[in-house]
C-alpha cells in the first residue's frame, strides 16, 4: 500500500465526502483545513446504542429504528398542512413514519433508502407509528450504523448532520495516530485519555464513560496549553529579564505611612508587605491585588510608589477613565507633594495640543515627574519614562494580558508590575487569564463600613424614591443617579429606557430643581464637575456608568439607578460600590420594571447579598467568560470544550503538570507546536507576541 503524507493543515476539500463546492461551504463556518474540520466538536450526542427493533417498538416511548423506506407518499392535507408517510422496514417488522409540512424532503427520501430514525412512538388506532421524529439520517450504502453515542454537530441546511457525520468519520479513518504532546508520565499519573483516542472519541464515544474520559482529556490540552504559555511569560519575566531591586521600606515610606488619615487594615498591611517583597527581589514583580470596592487599593498601589520613589524610580498608575485618573491625581498630590514627589498627570486633557503633550512627555523623560497618572495615554508610542520601576494598573479588568505586555515595554529595566482590581475574579479565571501574576487578596473592609441597603423598586414607586434621595440631600448628603444611556438613539427610542440627559432635565428641573444638580457622561468634559461633587458644591449628580469605577466620595450616600435590568450584575455592584464609602449608612435603590422573571431574579440577588464574588459568579453564568472580560481583551484564545465551572478541578491538575512542564525544558518551539495542536491554525500568532 503507498503511503501519501497526511497533514492536518491540509484543506479540508480533501476530505472523503467533502470536495470543492462543500470546502467553500464551510469555510463559511471557519472550516478550511482538516484540523479545523477535526475540532469541528459535537454541540450534544444522541444515544443510539439501543437501536429498537420494529417488533418491539411500545407506544409512547422514544426509538431509534433502523430499516429502508418503501411506499414514500406525499400528501396536502389542506392549505398549511402537509404530509410525507412512508413505511419502514426492518428484519422483524415495519411500520409507518411521518413528517409534516417537511415538502423539501420529498426529494431526499428515496425508494430503498436506509435510514436511521429517531423519534416517538405514537399509534394510530392499532397500530404503532412514528409521527414525531426528532432527527433522522439516510445511510450512505454500506454506511454501519455508530452503535454507540452519535454526534449531533453544529449544522446549516447545506451541511446538515448526515454530511458532518460521514465527514468526520471518513477524516478520522484516514488519520494517522495523532501526535501525542503529553509526557506518558502525566498521562499514566492522571489516568488521561492518549491524544489520538480522545480526538476520535469526542467525536464517536463508544460509551457515555468513553465521551466523558475524551471530554476530560481534551480539555486538559485546552488548559494545559494555556498555563503552559502563562508559565513560558513568567520564565522569561523571571530569568531573561533582570528586575529592579528595591532597599527595605525606608524613611519616606514611613512618613507617607504616617501621615495617611488612618491606619491600615490587616488586610491592606499584608499585601502591602507582600509588595514590598517582591519589589525587594530581583525578580520582576507580577502581582494581582484583588480586593471588593471600598477595601482600599488606591492606599496599597500610593505606598508602592512611594517605594518606587524612595529607591529613584519613577511610578507609573494607569487608571480605566479620566475621571479616575483625575481623582487619583487630586488624592496623590494632596497627600505626596508635601514630601517633595512630583505627581504628574498624563490623560486626554492634559495632552490635546500637540506642545501640551511634548511638554509632559519630556517631563517624563527627563525624570522631572515621580509619579504619573494617567489613562491609556501612558501606553501610548512616545511616551518614555527615564528610570520607570513599578507600573499600576487600577481596576484592570479592562487591560488584558497584551496590553500588561506592552506597558513593561516602557522603559529599559523591567518595572514591576502591580495590577488592581475590584472585580472579584473566579479561581479559574486568576489561574488562566491572569496565570502569569500571583495573587494578593483584600478580604476586609476599612472599620465602620455599612453594608449598602440596596432595594429593588418599580417605576411607580419612582418618586417616592426621590424623595427619600432628597431628605438624605437635605441632611447634608449626596447622591447619584445612573443611566443607561448618555441619549436616546433612533433605535432605542422604541423600548422605555431613560437617558442620562433626559433624566437630569426631569429631575433638576422638577422635584431636585431647588437643589446644585449635574451631569456628566463619557461625551463631555468631567473634571470640574467632578471636582464640584467632591467639594460638596454639586449635591445630585446624574450620570452614565462613567463613575462605575473607584470614584470616591465619601460623603455621597444615596444611588439610584436606573433602569438596573440593563446593567450586570458586577457592573451594579461596582456601581454601588460608590456609595456606602464613608461611616454613613448607605442606600441603593435599583429602579427595573422589567417584567422578565431572569431580570427580577438577578436584581433580588443584588438585595440579598453584597458579596462580590457571588455576584460575579452569577454574572458569568448568563454572559460568558468572554463578555466578563469584555469581548476577548484578555488575547486568550477562547475554550472550546473546557468550561470555567465544571473544570476547575481540571484546570488545577493542568496548571501543576505545566509547570513541572515548562521547568522540564519545554521550549517555545514544542510550546507553538502545542497551540496550534489544540487550538488551530489560527493561534499560531498568538505565542509570538
Ligand atoms: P478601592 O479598593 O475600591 O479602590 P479606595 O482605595 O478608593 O477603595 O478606598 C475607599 C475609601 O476607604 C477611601 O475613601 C479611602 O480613603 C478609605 N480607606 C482606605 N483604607 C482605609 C483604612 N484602612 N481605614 C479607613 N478608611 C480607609
Ligand atoms: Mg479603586
């Protein structure tokens, strides 16, 4: 027998069954070579291993018949209702098969057609028959019936089951064994599937324990290979690049300690020696500081600054809005420039003229700022930092892995890294998309903090709502009402949803019209606003989720929000997260008239509870791991069989076997071979960046 080559790269069109005209159909479904068609994987099985005979057949239960068609009729009932029947026959038996208003089918069911049936017996009089067929496929001649799970693929009206099935089946009869990329050691000590078994077995199990065993072991691969790129990032941080090394915490660090207008917390006091330490070792910092809003980052990132500038670096604090960046600036000069640190701030505003920009940018260079906050504008080309040791990332969720990369590209030694985030983070998600940073957790909250009484309210009960907002206004307090919406567009006008606009113009020109009222969304220029609100000049600020992140009011009590059913469910919380910061009781009230009973039940959930985490979880069971990050920022390639809840335990297996892995010699090469393995053609690139 003559051995052609087999690759998986080749194109699909190859594929027994497949061809030129189909090659150009799937490619509509990314399908173009023979590995993608391979990690084309089922979307569900059907259960076709107890194949019933006609004979045996009982009304009312589920069958899957296997026989040939004869006496295929098709029938107008009357308008609207249409009928093919036909009889099907096997060795012990026949009976009649129908569909319904299924014309198109009239000619693919041929005279002697072998077909695989599955459906529910119903019975006409005495007789059994099949009137509700869930799926039926028409054996090609000689085709053997799958006696075990059969795949039920993700189709269109062109390539249907029947197509996919044979495809599939034909590709993996023509591939060679697959390449395993595991060490036998880690395969024998987790009881995992090979490579080659599972690739077959996803497709056709030969048993519910077999899909399960290839499940398992495919999903391995998929996790396996992320950590194993997470490890790859961190050995380069650790042995190709040198940190930065800083002295142990010193005078000024201390003066700044003492002059904060508290004490820290257990919590913030931990993590901030756990910073310490690692900006005191060579090796580059890599952290994550998770902590829920309110519990006191802004205070941890000011300390490791200042200990960056103790030690003659320069700091950099990236923050996700100009509002934040803004706030920062304001609290960091305030409390810094008494001890001779220059604070700088580098957002939109400060560079919108060309000199403006040169301006702050030789600043940077010339090490005249210590300090520079700032917005995505710090990652922007032409900004050189002379001596940049450590680099902040607040509420980072926004940043993904790419643009962590690029910002430690800043500067010539390699800065430490401390990223900041509120958004409480699933293990499994730390350990994939964030696998390249260890983790420090802020658990407690500054003494004397309320829990914010949050309460769910309808549309009718609107202005007693505002009332209650303005009695805690005129006790002194203030207050923010979020929208949705900055304004109505032509396609949102329909559906009732209020603007940001349209609500300050009904609330400071009706019932707060006696009352210092503002607003301010992404579109406008917020700064003097926001500098108003916090100096207590401005009592109700109307806004869209602009302040969604660290804004810091301590006196500003009461958040009104609404039409809530529009946002997540971490969205609200960060939203109410603005409130409840001082010693005041705080109060939420989420205003949905929503009738969707999905809708009320996530609201109930913000009532009845003021754990992050939970509701994080909650917010990652409706959207998906992709939109909690916002659409692929996190520059991961997406999992296709492994599931960020069901396989933490997976996940955890596969991120100690990687690093004894990548400690065992794996090289970028093996480690590119791998991705494309288990994710396609498609992330090649990814491991170049
Ligand atoms: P987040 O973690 O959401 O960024 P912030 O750092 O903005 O929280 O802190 C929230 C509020 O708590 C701020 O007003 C801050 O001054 C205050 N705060 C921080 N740490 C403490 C502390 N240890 N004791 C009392 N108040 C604190
Ligand atoms: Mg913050």
């Amino acid at each position: 027998m003559s051995r052609t080559v087999f690759e998986l790269s080749d194109s699909v069109m190859y594929v027994k069954g497949v061809g030129p005209a189909r090659a150009k159909a799937l490619e509509k479904l990314n399908i173009v070579t023979k590995r993608n068609l391979l990690m084309h994987y089922p979307r569900t099985y059907e259960d076709h291993r107890r194949i019933t005979k006609i004979a045996n057949v009982k009304v009312g239960e589920q069958a899957i018949l296997v026989g040939r068609l004869s006496n295929i009729e098709f029938r107008e009932v009357r308008r609207g209702l249409s009928m093919i029947t036909a009889t099907l026959r096997d060795e012990t038996g026949s009976l009649q098969v129908i569909w319904f208003n299924q014309e198109y089918l009239r000619k693919k069911l041929s005279e002697g057609a072998r077909l695989v049936v599955i459906g529910k017996i119903t019975s006409r009089g005495l007789f059994p028959e099949m009137s509700q067929i869930t799926s039926f496929s028409i054996l090609s001649a000689g085709e053997i019936v799958h006696l075990g799970i059969m795949p039920v693929y993700p189709a269109t009206a062109s390539l249907n089951q029947a197509f996919f099935r044979t495809a599939i089946r034909n590709l993996l009869d023509s591939m060679p064994t697959v390449e395993e990329m595991l060490p036998r050691e880690i395969l024998i000590r987790l009881g995992l599937l090979s490579r080659d078994k599972a690739v077959r077995a996803i497709h056709f199990p030969a048993s519910p324990e077999e899909l399960q065993a290839a499940r398992r072991r495919l999903a391995f691969d998929e996790l396996f290979t992320i950590q194993c790129g997470l490890m790859l990032l961190k050995r380069r941080v650790q042995e190709e690049q040198l940190g930065i090394v800083c002295k142990k915490n010193g005078e000024l660090v201390e003066k700044v300690l003492a002059s904060l207008p508290f004490s820290l917390t257990k919590d913030q006091r931990k993590v901030f020696a756990e910073v310490a330490r690692d900006m005191e070792s060579s090796m580059p910092m890599r952290r994550l500081v998770q902590g829920d809003v309110g519990s006191g980052k802004t205070a941890v990132a000011m300390l490791a600054l200042v200990k960056a500038v103790e030690n003659g670096f320069q700091g950099a604090f990236m923050a996700p809005t100009e509002i934040l960046a803004g706030q920062h600036y304001e609290t960091f000069t305030k409390m810094l420039s008494g001890f001779g640190i220059r604070v700088g701030l580098l957002s939109a505003k400060v560079t919108r003229t060309k000199k403006m920009r040169e301006e702050i940018y030789r600043q940077i260079s010339e090490h005249e700022l210590d300090i520079v906050i700032g917005t995505h504008a710090l990652i922007q080309e032409g900004v050189q930092f002379a001596k940049l040791g450590l680099i902040i990332t607040d509420e980072q969720h926004r940043f993904g892995v790419s643009q962590r990369a690029r910002l430690g590209k800043k500067s010539d030694v390699t800065p430490d890294m401390l990223v900041m985030t509120a958004t409480p983070i699933p293990r499994t998600m730390t350990l994939t998309v964030y696998g390249d940073l260890e983790v420090s957790l802020i658990k407690e909250m500054p003494p004397g903090r309320k829990p914010v009484e949050t309460k769910v309210k309808n549309i009718r009960s609107r202005n007693k709502v505002y009332e209650f907002v303005r009695g805690e206004i005129l006790k002194g307090r203030q207050a923010y009402v979020v929208c949705p919406l900055i304004e109505h567009s032509d396609s949102e006008r329909l559906s009732y949803v209020d603007s940001a606009e349209e609500t300050f113009e009904r609330l400071s020109e009706g019932i707060f019209s006696d009352i210092p009222c503002a607003l301010i969304h992404g579109r406008m220029r917020s700064d003097e606003v926001m500098e108003k609100f916090r100096a207590g000049e401005i009592k109700l600020l109307v806004s869209t989720t602009v302040i969604e992140v660290g804004v810091d009011v301590p006196n500003a009590t009461v958040m009104v929000i609404e039409n809530a059913e529009r946002f997540g469910l971490s969205q609200l919380h960060q939203l109410r997260g603005r409130v409840g910061r001082g010693a005041e009781k705080s109060y939420c009230f989420l205003i949905s008239d929503s009738k969707a009973s999905v809708a009320k039940s996530r609201l109930d959930l913000m009532e009845s509870t003021n754990d992050g985490f939970v509701l994080a979880e909650e917010d990652l069971k409706i959207r998906g791991p992709g939109q909690f990050f916002g659409e692929s920022q996190h520059g991961l390639p997406d999992l296709k069989i492994a599931n960020v809840f069901r396989d933490v335990e997976t996940l955890q297996e596969a991120r100690t076997a990687a690093e004894k892995f990548v400690a065992s010699g794996l090289d970028l090469e093996d480690f590119r071979a791998n991705l494309v393995a288990v994710y396609g053609e498609k992330f090649s690139q990814v491991s170049q960046a």
